[in-house]
C-alpha cells in the first residue's frame, strides 16, 4: 500500500551508507535515494495537535559540515595523528581480525570524529567551533541510535587515551585516569567491561587492543561509578536537615576523595558520560515549565558533582554518549533541547537501514474499523482512542477497554507462535512481550489481565514469568544497594533456596526489590534469573536504560507526545541476537512487533499480515564445566624477541633464490577520459616509469632496503646501531649483485636501468625474502614475552557465544560444539574426535589464541584453525589450507619461530605444527606430531 516499505535493510553494517529511505512530507510516502541521509532530527509541526503529524526536518549543520572532513581525512590516511593512535586505527580495521570481530561503520566514525576534533592537523579542522554548555570544561557528544554499539566505542575511547598518554606522558591531550558515569545500577553493571581489570573485559572480548599494548592499557585506571555517587548537598540543604548532624556541606577535596575513591589524586580527567541526556545544566526557568523535580535533580547533581571534580582535580573534558542527546524542556524536545556539542550522529533511521537493530512493523490496517481522522488502523495509536479510560485511577480488577484487549488478543497469539517455534528450534529463552503503559494503574490493570487468563493467552498467564515493575521499585533497589557491593550471589542463594524442598525464609523488601532488579537485568539470558521470563509490564523503566536481545513484541499504552518518547520506547526492543550477514552482504532482518507506538517519522515495514517471521534461534557456544579434562593451555605471548648473533652472515648458497618477473610488475599505465560511460581512446596518455627509475642510484635502492630489516632488528639488538647497520647493507648489497636474486627475462636483468626499475617496484618482496634468511640464520635464542596479567590462557577462559552457522557435536573437546566454515573442516573435525592417539581438541574460534607476524611491513594477526594434544604431550597446532600464497608463508614461518620458541622455553611442554592441504591428510599430520 502507499507510503509502506518492504524492505528496510538496504545498506551494509560495515559501510557507510550510500542509500536511504526518504520520506515526502507532502504526499507521505517512502522513496529510496541514493546517497546518505543527512543529520537531523524531526520536531512537530508547529501548532499540530494531531499524532499523525509529519512533522518538520531539522538538520545538525555541524554534524554535517565534520562528516566530509572526517570521511577526508580518513581516506588520506589520517593525518597529524600519533604513532599509538595509528597503531589503534590500523588494528580495528584490520581485515585479518574480521572473521572474529569487525566493527560498524558507524562505531569508527564515531571514535574517528573524536580523534580528527583532537588530532588532526589544525588547518584541517578551520572553521569547526564546538559549542559548550556554558560549563568549565568541553563536551563533545556522539549521537548513536540504541543497539549501535555505543558502548564498545566508549571502550575504543578509553584505549586511545590511557595508551596515547602512557605512551607520551608529555602529550596533555590525554589522560589515563577515566571517569565513567552511568544514569543507574542496571546500566552502571553493564558498563564494567569497560575497567580493563574485569574478566569480561571489552578490551580482550573484542581484541580492541594489540596484545602487545595491554600492559600499557593496564597502567591506566577507569572508574565506572553510578551517578547518585556524584550527589552532594548544598549548605541550604545541611540546614534544613532534620538529624542531629548539622555538619556543613562537604569540601571539595573531600568530596572528590569520597567520589573517586583509589583515583583522588588523579588530575586532569576524562569523563564519559552513558546516556549523557540526563547530564545537562538546568536552562532557564522557562524552559524547566512542566519538569519532574527528580529530573532537575538529577541534572543538577550530576553535572554539578563534574564541576566539582573539576575545580579540585581538573576535567579534561567530557565524551557524551546517548541516542537521544536532548535537554528536556518541559513536555517535549525542541530544537533548542538537542545538544549543541553533538559532533556525529547515527540516527535510529540509520540503524535501521543498515540492519544493526530489529526491523520495527506496525498495524497499518486491520479488519476493524479505522480511525475516522486518518484511516489507519485504531491499533496504530490505542491510547489516541482510550486515553479517558486509562487515565482513571481504577483498581487492577477493572476490565481493560476492547480496543486494548483486542490489542493483547492479537499481539499475544503471535507471541504464541512465535514462542512455539523457537521451542522446536531448541531456543532455552522465550519470546519477550513488553508492555509500557502511562500510569501504575494501567499496568496493574494489564497485569491482573494476563494473569487471570482474561487475554484468553493461557502461556502468558504463567506469574513467576511476569514481570510487572516501574521505575520507583527499581529507583528503591538502587538506594538501597552499595555501590561497590555484589548482591548477584545473595540473590542466587534466595532463588536456590526457591527451588528445593527446605522450608524458605520470607524476603524482605529489600531482598524483594533487589530480586526484582536482578530478573529486570538478566531477561532473556541463559542460566540467569531473568531466563525464563516472557511478559514484561511496566510503566517508566522501559523508556531506556534496559535491553535485552530476546523482545519480540512491543505494546504502548500511553500518550507518545514526541518522536523522542517513541525512539526510546522502542529502542528497548530493537537488539538483535544475531550478527551474521547474507550473501549479499546484509544483515537478514528480524523484527519486533509494535502496537500502539505512533512511528509517524521513522521509516517502518507494513504489509497485510500480522505476523512477522520470528528471528532465527542461534546456537550457544560454550566451554563445558564437565570437561575439564580436555582444557587446552597456551601461553598467551605478546612477541618473542630474538637474541642475534654478533657477527651477522649468510651462507649463500642456502638461501633460497628470488624470481622477481617484469610480467607480473606494471611499468606503463594508459589513461583515457570517461565520456558516457566509455573510455575514448583517441585521447589516451602514458604513465612511464623510466623517467622516475634515472634519478634512483641503486646504492640509495640498496640502503632503503637496509634501512627496512634494520628497523625491525633494532630493538632486540645488544650491540652499536652502527655495527648493525653496516651489517645490514653488506649482506643487502651482497644479495641484490648475485645470483639469489634473478629478474626474468634476462634482458632486464643485464639492462641497469630496466633493473632498477624492478628492484624499485619490488621492494617489498627483497626486504622480506632478505629478512627471512637473516632471521633463520643469525638467531642464537628466542625469548618469548608474556602477558604479564594473564600470561597463561585456556579453552575455559572463551566466554559463551552464539551462532547461526553450520556446527557439530563434539566428544573429546572442552568446547561443547565445533562450529563448522567447510565440509572440509567436517571432515577434519571428525578426524579429531575420533583419533586414538588424541587426548583433546579445540577449533580455534573465539578462544584467542593468535601468533603475530610482519606481511608487507605491518604487524598482523594469525589464528590457527585447530588446537590438538597428542596422547605424547606434544601439543600440535593444524592449520587448513588449501591454497599457498606468499601470506600464508609468512604466517607459517611465524607459527614454526612460535612453536620452536615454546618448547625451547621448556615450560609449556612441546610444540609442533602441520598444514592440512586436504581432507585426507590429517592422519599424517597427527602421526607427525607424534614423532615430535
């Protein structure tokens, strides 16, 4: 029908987006355009009444004049930038790494535009002026939609600070003391895995940082501290106390030494701030009209508690993290509500598009009659038609109006369906329903409804897997919890001792509410408290600060004023649970059913049926507790370093020979220009190299060579730097007169000009074939260098991980599941798990396990496919390969130089390794570990 569209996904994750759904506010409808959607936001028509109000286009002119200039400066390779920082950059986007983590497109720009705002040179960023927000210090803010990953982008930040001022103490753009603030307990929980000390550390979860950087990360520290930790009271407020302490309002000093605790005397700050909407300095009276007192409050204490800090320990500046970066103002969000500091923005549109959220479908029409003011469905917007009814302060026992109920009837027998295919699929968790409604009353009602079987769904009238809270029971739990206590474990013992046939101790309201609160955070989780629950009924806490992967239906019972109230509604709903792309290189969409939630200006899909396709059950990946038997220990090495012998040589006749051939390297390029599409060749031009290849002397050629394997020997050499370099350019110049090195055809090779001309274009290749020999000969010994915090790592150290993918059962090994990329790692796989002389075996997938080497001049990241442990205590690595290339012998010579340097170490046992180049040969490889 008009003004629907069929398919949302139309951009890729890992891309920026070249195509977007545009919607015509004349005639209301959706076409696609080319291109990417500018910044902006929508406000309400001004003087519109009505909910189905287009609204009106606001552009971010500054979020729109920094995209370019990133985009840029990115293509030109970034720079101004430092060595650390280029390190980073290089690292997240190395294709090497994308098969076990890859970043968004707009995760990196987002961590980009705070690097260009402080690194890039300043002439790149002429005429760029950020707003404050009338405080001391700086913000700046990243707008990104919920379920776009803000939360590894703050991890992204914090590395790029702690190790850029490790690196260079000197540099005070940085600072290594960071200061995360959280708008509650259930986010501040969440955000824990951004302290490098925590086991379940972003930094090593999604390989953020080099392993050889760690230790550095860990000379920094991060503070995660929940926003009531910033409260502090005013000398008005110490009078009007009604206790015996009348003692006057903390100082400074000692406010800060309360706060930061171990970080006191940490100066210079970086503060994050996670859903920073609630960080905002109280605007003028006007502009506060219609406010909730808590909201000014907390405002004012937060930001206020960051001035404090400020004035006694200096803030360097603030990162504002939040998908919705408006200043409340009363009712609604207007454009002098947005934050001025917003430097770039992922809008919820643009999640969408990309698929990095749920697609959202809602009623467009239904059998029933419509609204008479707009012909849409009457389940489009419930509360537009039953506002009279819901607004009542009735009892719970008070029937629900038709309309809500024939809501219920609908959305609950979908869930029903959706809940029996993921039974059949083996899914542990169910379906979630949520319901957000406008007042305690409404959802009380909603609650007695589901549970007395009156929504005539019997599967949801199940009461221990309802959750019916608001935000003043969590706000209770939070006040009553400390700050730094871990009540998971009291929480388990409560629910342990539900579940066995011992008499059981009746709550408090405390252990109550604190229950609750556990169940609210873990909905949807295997193992946890909140697993099996499937119904969702709240009035407040659901508008943000809440997630969770398995909500497949949404129903809105309230008046939804702004697009702002919308977005963070629906936002609760929108995580994925999964992250595979198609073919075509596209998320496969999964949805969310939406009742009552008005998406008058985002894009969403219609169509005659009610019934969305439910999303795919994923299987989980774990370490097994009752196989501890075949856990695989590795060292977890940073690099191993060579000692070199004194005196470098090379036995010539040895080294292996480089063919270097004039047909494989261009030396002339036709240009011609494009008319209509085709090249005109009467107008071509010559790009030739000779010209160039005269001023090059073949000494210079000879000693950039050198210079290229003495930087990497450098480090670990004992002697002079001058005795090594010597060195170097001898056996350089040596190499380059003989005959190990042979340019084919002859006539290139006894031509000096077309011979420089090859050594020129082929580098590359002569400093790593060089490089190679020098290594194998003139090492002594290999020290491996250890990661001082976990030096030692394992197959039970892999967090659970789900997936779509192929897999199949394993028997022998730790990992409960091998998960399958080939019929050719079938077979393998197989092999493994039936093999006599095996004890264990482990795929190498998500465990971690990487050995470092240098292809073309760059520091990568190898994993190996296959961990094995031969029934002789040799440990063998298998990797399977079926094509050679001059990569994977560079991966090969860093997995031998690995293995050798392991056994030689002699605390890790032995070490060996073996390429499978078909199914068939695994026997082989096994029987030559054995012979270790």
């Amino acid at each position: 029908m008009p003004g629907t569209i069929d398919q949302l996904i139309v951009c890729s994750p890992y891309d920026e987006p070249d195509v977007h759904w545009r919607y015509d506010r004349e005639s209301r409808t959706f076409s696609k355009e080319s291109g990417r959607r500018p910044a902006g936001f929508i406000v309400a028509t001004p003087g519109s009444k009505t909910f189905d109000d287009p609204g009106v286009f606001k552009p971010l002119p500054l979020v729109n004049q920094i995209r370019p200039r990133v985009k840029a400066w990115r293509e030109a390779g970034y720079p101004g930038i430092t060595g650390t920082t280029a390190r980073l950059l290089q690292h997240w986007r190395d294709p090497e790494l994308f098969e076990d983590r890859r970043f968004f497109f707009c995760q990196l720009e987002a961590i980009e535009t705070l690097i260009w705002l402080t690194e890039a040179p300043a002439g790149e960023r002429q005429g760029i002026e950020v707003p404050g927000d009338g405080g001391p210090f700086s913000r700046l803010c990243a707008k990104m939609a919920t379920g776009s990953g803000k939360t590894l982008v703050m991890a992204m930040a914090i590395a790029w600070h702690i190790l850029n001022r490790v690196a260079n103490p000197q540099d005070a753009r940085f600072s290594k003391h960071v200061l995360v603030v959280a708008p509650g307990l259930t986010v501040r929980k969440r955000l824990a895995v951004l302290e490098p000390s925590d086991p379940g550390n972003y930094y090593e979860r999604f390989d953020m940082v080099p392993v050889a950087l760690r230790d550095r990360l860990r000379r920094g520290r991060v503070l995660v501290r929940n926003w009531h930790a910033l409260n502090w009271e005013s000398d008005e407020q110490v009078a009007r106390r009604r206790t015996v302490d009348k003692r006057g309002a903390k100082s400074d000093a000692a406010y800060v030494k309360e706060v930061l605790g171990e970080m006191a005397s940490a100066t210079n700050l970086l503060v994050i701030n996670d859903e920073a909407h609630h960080a905002w300095r109280v605007p003028s009276e006007s502009k506060v009209r219609g406010l909730a007192k808590a909201d000014i409050e907390e405002a004012t204490r937060w930001i206020g508690g960051l001035d404090r800090i400020h004035r006694s320990r200096g803030v360097l500046g603030c990162y504002d993290f939040s998908a919705t970066p408006f200043a409340p103002s009363g009712r609604e969000s207007s454009e002098e509500a947005l934050f001025d500091w917003v430097v770039s923005d992922f809008s919820l549109n643009d999640a969408i598009e990309s698929g990095l959220v749920k697609t959202p479908r809602v009623v467009v029409r239904d059998d029933g009659l419509p609204s008479a003011a707009t012909y849409r469905s009457k389940l489009y917007h419930i509360y537009h038609h039953v506002r009279d009814d819901l607004s009542q302060k009735a009892e719970p026992h008070v029937p629900l109006p038709d309309l809500v109920m024939n809501g219920y009837l609908l959305l609950g027998k979908d869930w029903l369906e959706t809940a029996r295919k993921w039974a059949e699929a083996g899914q542990r968790t169910p379906p979630v329903m949520i319901t957000v409604a406008n007042r305690t009353e409404t959802a009380a009602r909603v609650h007695h409804a589901f549970v007395t079987g009156r929504v005539h769904i019997d599967e949801l009238k199940a009461v221990d897997r309802t959750l019916h809270i608001d935000s003043k029971v969590l706000e209770k739990a939070e006040a009553r919890v400390d700050e730094e206590a871990d009540d998971n474990a009291a929480l388990d013992d409560a629910a342990d001792d539900q579940d066995d046939d011992r008499p059981v101790r009746r709550l408090t309201k405390q252990e109550q509410a604190e229950r609750l609160r556990v169940q609210v955070d873990t909905v949807g989780q295997p193992g946890k408290a909140g697993e099996r629950i499937q119904n969702v009924i709240s009035v407040g806490m659901l508008t943000e600060g809440w997630d969770a992967r398995t909500v497949t239906h949404i129903m809105g019972l309230r008046a939804f004023s702004s697009q702002l109230l919308c977005e963070q509604v629906v936002g609760r709903g929108l995580r994925r649970t999964s992250y595979e792309l198609e073919p075509n290189g596209l998320f496969k969409a999964e949805y969310v059913n939406i009742f009552g939630i008005p998406f008058t200006f985002l894009p969403h899909e219609g169509g005659d049926d009610v019934v969305p396709p439910p999303p795919a059950p994923k299987s989980r990946i774990e370490a097994l507790l009752d196989r501890r038997r075949f856990e695989i220990t590795w060292p977890n090495v940073i690099r191993i370093e060579h000692t070199w012998a004194p005196r470098l040589t090379l036995d010539w006749a040895s080294v292996p020979a480089l063919r270097l051939e004039a047909a494989e390297t261009a030396m002339i390029a036709e240009l011609a220009p494009v008319l209509d599409g085709k090249p005109d060749v009467s107008r071509v031009t010559e790009i030739a190299l000779e010209d160039l290849a005269r001023k090059f002397r073949m000494q210079r050629l000879v000693f950039e060579a050198a210079r290229d394997i003495f930087d990497q020997m450098a480090p670990t050499w004992t002697g002079t730097r001058e005795v090594l370099l010597a060195q170097v350019v001898r056996l350089t110049e040596t190499f380059v007169a003989s005959d190990r090195l042979e340019i084919v055809p002859a006539l290139f090779n006894a031509d000096e000009l077309r011979r420089r001309i090859m050594l020129t274009l082929n580098m590359t290749r002569i400093v790593r074939h060089l490089w190679a020999a020098i290594r194998h000969e003139n090492t002594q010994a290999l020290t491996p260098v250890f990661d001082t915090e976990r030096p030692i790592r394992s197959t039970g150290d892999m967090l659970p991980w789900f997936t779509g993918r192929p897999w199949a059962d394993t028997t022998r090994s730790h990992i409960n599941r091998c998960v399958l990329d080939s019929t050719w790692e079938a077979s393998e796989a197989f092999a493994l798990d039936h093999h006599s002389q095996i004890e264990a075996w482990a795929k190498n997938d998500h465990l971690g396990f990487e050995i470092a080497y240098v292809f073309d001049g760059v520091m990568r990241k190898y994993r190996p496919d296959f961990l094995v442990r031969l029934s002789n205590g040799t440990t063998l690595v298998v990797e399977v390969k079926g094509q050679d290339s001059p990569q994977n012998q560079a991966k090969r010579a860093a997995l031998h130089e690995w293995a050798h340097a392991m056994t030689e170490h002699g605390g890790f046992g032995r070490w060996t390794w073996g390429v499978s180049k078909s199914p068939s040969d695994i026997q082989d490889i096994v029987a030559a570990g054995l012979r270790a």
